[in-house]
C-alpha cells in the first residue's frame, strides 16, 4: 500500500443530505421573508425624486393622506407620496398636528 485510503460515499445518505439541507434553506427563506420585504418596481429608476419643495402649516383636518392627495401628480401612486412626505419630514407614523410645518415634494 502507498498509504491512501479509498472513501466509498453512500450516495443514498449523500443525497438525503443534500436534500434536507436545501428543504432547511428553502424553510429559512421563507421564514425570513415575512421580517425582510424587498420590494422593486421598474418605476422607481425612472423617478429622479422632487427638486422642489413646499413649506406648508398643517390646518386642522389635515393629514398626510390628505396632503399627499393635494400636492400629488394624478395618477401618481398616493403610497409613494405619503411616504415621500414621511421621510423628508422624518415623521416616525402618519400623525401630524395643526401648526406643524412640513415640506412637501412638489411632484
């Protein structure tokens, strides 16, 4: 003998394996697309964003919605507006108080 070992693979246990560890990924995959939300929309790389913006005192009645339903383009996706309104005034949720002063994206 030179000193190799031969290795003979149980190729039933090899493709048990392979088979429960793609099972486990698929399972893993799933789990974690319920806390992980990628979404994409072909849409999004046309958009350049706002170059101007309104400064407004929120009246009484007011509300993001209402807001983004105003100053919005028709036909404009008004979830993309609100959210548009949200992360440039760094609002945690959607509520807003009359007097406040938000700047909202001329779209």
């Amino acid at each position: 003998m030179n000193g190799t070992k031969r290795v003979q693979i149980n190729t039933g246990r090899f493709l048990g394996t392979v088979i429960l560890l793609g099972m486990l990924l698929a399972m893993t995959a799933f789990i974690l697309s319920d806390f992980i939300h990628i979404s994409f929309d072909w849409t999004d790389l046309r958009e350049t964003g706002p170059t101007e913006y309104a400064i407004i005192k929120v009246a009484e009645g007011d509300s993001v919605w209402s807001l983004a339903r105003n100053f919005s383009d028709p036909g404009r996706d008004l979830r993309k507006s609100v959210d548009l309104i949200c992360e440039v005034n760094s609002l945690e949720g959607y509520v807003i108080h009359p007097g406040d002063e938000l700047l909202i994206p001329m779209q």
